[in-house]
C-alpha cells in the first residue's frame, strides 16, 4: 500500500469521527418553548413586540364612585323657585339639580361611576341668605350633621370622586360626616368644588388632614354660575387624570 493510499485512509477515519462526535453533542429542541400562558394570546416567550411595550392607560383600575353634597337634596323647596336667577340653582332635563350635583353628573356620564348624595336628616334652609348664615355657624360649632343616606358597599370602592360647595373657605359639615362615617385607607380620593370665587381654599389640606390613609389627586373646580357648561372642562380634566388611575372606561 504506498503512502499516498495510506494517507487517503487516515483522512476518512477522521473524518467519520467527526461525524460521530457532532451528532452525540447534537441538543435536543423541545417540541414547543411557548408557554401556555403565551400560547393562549399567540406570543411565544421572549422580547416584547412594540405594540406590547406601550403602557395601558391608566395605572390603577378600580370601581368609581361618585359622593357629592349638594343644595338639592338637602332643602325642601318650593315649587315656585326660581332656579334661573339663583346661583346654585340649575334645571336638568326638568329636574332642580344643585351646581356641585351638575358637575357629579358629568363625572358620572364619563366615568359610568356610582352616583351618591350625600343627604342629611335635617333640611337646610331654602332661602340663600338664611343658607349663608347657616353654613357659616355649623364650623364655628364644628357640627357634624346626621346622615340619611348611606352607602352599604364603600369597601368596593377603589376610587372615589367627592363634590361638595365651598361654604365659608370650607366643607359643608356634613362632609366631614361622610368621611368620618366610612374607613378611607388605600382609596383614591378625587375632589371636586363649586365656588363663588374661593376655589378650594384650603379644603384639600383638610381633606388631607381626614384621611391620612388615602392617596389624594388633583382636583377640579369651576365658578358655581359656570358649572352647567363646564363639560368640557370636566371632560380635559378626567382624560388627564386617566393617565394616572384608570377611571374612564376602555370601550368609550
């Protein structure tokens, strides 16, 4: 056998062993990495695609609810009143309705959150001027009014709008007696008020104050008078605040 043969053989014999060994090392793919959890939705684990990566809007989702006090409710008017030339009077579809109670519709109608208002055992006086000096004796007493209206669920509420006029730089009392009625922790509170020309004075430090536990967010306020054609303010105010906590529904 002359060299030349010899040296054909060798390369051979090598290169059958390199055949063997790739295919002991050769790994085993399973026949499926998807997940079942992935499998369900189509992806296959692994990077996020671009439209997965764009954040949901709104953080935090949760049942709304909306507790105003308001006029309305709480008086017993007569039929005659005249809503036109009150300032914190308006007609809705034929119904007398409070400015603050107006702004919670609103809410109401974008967010499709629970509506609740607050109402008291005691009616207030329905003359406005009779009302003032009313509104402005019950914080020199510190009253907390009794309730007639109740709320039998409050711990399914995750998110609550809370309305209220600014009566003397402050909360109407019974308020104060809405808060203190209900346990507030982990709730996000969102208040909204009607004025004449206060804003919120300091309203949200007390609220701050009344619910230590709660997360309080960025409110909304509009002058009494302008309150029924606040709507797209009210509307500009809630699309911001979704991008925080989830309070508008996804389908609208």
């Amino acid at each position: 056998m002359g060299r030349r043969t010899v040296a054909i053989l060798v390369v051979g014999i090598l290169l059958l062993c390199c055949t063997a060994c790739g295919s002991r090392n050769t790994v085993q793919v399973p026949p499926s990495s998807v997940s079942e959890e992935a499998a369900d939705d189509g992806r296959a684990d692994g990077p996020l695609q671009p439209d997965d990566e764009k954040p949901e809007e709104g953080a935090d989702s949760g049942r709304v609810l909306i507790a105003y006090f308001s006029r309305v409710g709480n008086t017993d008017f007569p039929e005659d009143v005249d809503a036109v030339s009150s300032a914190s009077l308006n007609v809705q579809n034929g119904e007398l309705a409070g400015n603050t109670e107006v702004v919670a519709q609103m809410i109401g109608q974008e967010t499709q959150g629970d509506l609740f208002r607050i109402e008291t055992e005691k009616r207030y006086p329905a003359e406005y001027d009779e009302l003032v000096d009313y509104g402005r004796n019950e914080p020199e007493e510190d009253a907390r009014p009794a309730l007639s209206s109740h709320i039998d669920d409050m711990e399914s509420y995750d998110i609550v709008f809370l309305g209220y006029p600014n009566w003397w730089f402050d909360m109407p009392m019974a308020v104060y007696s809405f808060l203190e009625e209900y346990d507030f922790s982990g709730k996000t509170v969102i208040p909204f008020c009607t004025h004449g020309g206060s804003r919120f004075s300091d309203t949200i430090a007390a609220l701050e104050t009344a619910l230590p536990e709660a997360e309080i967010l960025e409110g909304f306020e509009v002058y009494g008078e302008d309150a029924a054609a606040a709507q797209d303010e009210v509307l500009a105010w809630l699309e911001e605040l979704n991008r925080t906590v989830s309070i508008l529904p996804q389908d609208r």
